[in-house]
C-alpha cells in the first residue's frame, strides 16, 4: 500500500514512450490565443490583467536593465501555475513534482543571474561574498559560508517546490484512502474525512499558486542583486 503511494509521482509512459513532453505543451494549448475581438472576450482579459499585474509588481524593484527578463519571467510563472493546477486533476501527472524538473529550471536561471553580476558589476557581485566590517581571521571562512550559500540556492528553488507538491499530493491520497476505508465501517467519519479532503484541495489550489510565485519571486530577487 505504501508504495502505491508513490506510484503517482512516476513519469508516465505509454507503450515505453515519456509523456514527460506532453505534459510540458498541454498547458500552452489551454490558453486563449488573441482574438480581433479583444474587449468582449472576458477571459483574455481577464488573463491580460493577471499578467500585467504580476509583471508591474515583480518589476518594481528592479532597475531598467532587469526588466529584460520580464519575459522569462512572466513565462515561467503561467508555465508552473499551469503545470500545478494540472496536477490536481484526477488521473494527472504533476511533472512540478520531479525534482529533475525543477532543478533543470532553477540552475540555468539561476546561473544566469551570476554570470550577468559577474559581467556587469565583478566587484558587487563578489562583494556579496564577504559582509564589509568582517574581522580578519573570520574572513576565510564567511568566503565559503558565503560560497556554498551561494551554490545552495538552485538546490533550494527545486527541493523546496518539489518537497511542497509532493507533500500536498501525498496528503490528499492518504486522506482519500482513509475517506474510501472507513465509508462502510464508520459513514460519520468518513463524512468528516471528506469534508477535510475537500478544505485540503483548496488549500493545495492556493499552494499550487503560491509556490509558483515564490519560486519567480526568488528568482527575481536573485537577478536583483546582479543587475
């Protein structure tokens, strides 16, 4: 039964083929395409403003050279939205729940945001690997506390959305096993079990939102200091 818990989490395969890359172009194929008819079509703008409002806010800090990362940005928080939203769908596969995944997105953005503070501003962006006032002899080892902080970041971005996804969905199928267990034996409990599953489900709809903006927003915040 354990194992079965876990099964939900395997990539899929149909007639030994990965759907790993379906599950990537399902989400872009769902959403509305622009029309001649802009102001009567309630849902593009509906997702114009949603857009707009998350790129004005996410922006808003940054100085003119990082908002050339608008796009990548903007993208990739429809991108794990979609793909976290999905997940929650009887019979779907959350691909947000492979750590893979999630670390072949955060190591390249976020080795990005290096090599830019590297290239633009060298002396800032080493700067950040030692506090100004440190005492000389603790000033070899803030320089590698300072580092693995530093490389520790991507790892944080990936484990953190995969361990909360993961968590969530597994919460959901131990609560629903429960649900289906105890129907014939105890009907009352099982009632309330439901009941919790159903407030769970709307708690992992807000996760599934809030994880995809922290992990933008981390982002974001990372390429701050680098531009």
């Amino acid at each position: 039964m354990m194992t079965s818990f876990f099964d939900q989490f395997m990539s899929p395969v149909f007639l030994e083929i990965p759907l790993m890359a379906l599950a990537f172009v399902l989400p872009w194929l769902l959403f509305p395409s622009p029309a001649p008819r802009w102001l009567n079509n309630r849902l593009l703008t509906l997702q114009s403003w949603f857009i707009n409002r998350f790129t004005s806010q996410l922006l808003a800090p940054m100085n003119v050279g990082g908002h050339k990362w608008a796009l990548i940005l903007t993208s990739l928080m429809v991108f794990l939205i979609s793909l976290n939203m999905l997940g929650l769908l009887p019979y779907t596969f959350t691909p947000t729940t492979q750590l893979s995944l999630n670390m072949g997105l955060a190591v390249p953005l976020w080795l990005a945001t290096v090599l830019i503070g590297l290239r633009n501003q060298p002396t800032a962006a080493l700067g950040h690997l030692l506090p100004e006032g440190t005492p000389g002899p603790l000033i070899p080892i803030l320089i590698i506390i300072e580092t693995i902080s530093l490389f520790i970041r991507p790892l944080a971005l990936g484990v953190r959305l995969t361990a909360n996804l993961t968590a969530g969905h597994l919460l959901m199928q131990l609560i629903a096993t429960a649900a289906f267990v105890l129907l014939p034996l105890m009907p009352a409990v099982a009632g309330l079990t439901t009941i919790v599953l159903f407030l769970l489900t709307i708690l992992e709809v807000a996760v599934a939102m809030i994880q995809a903006y922290v992990f933008v927003l981390l982002m974001s915040l990372y390429l701050q200091e680098n531009v």
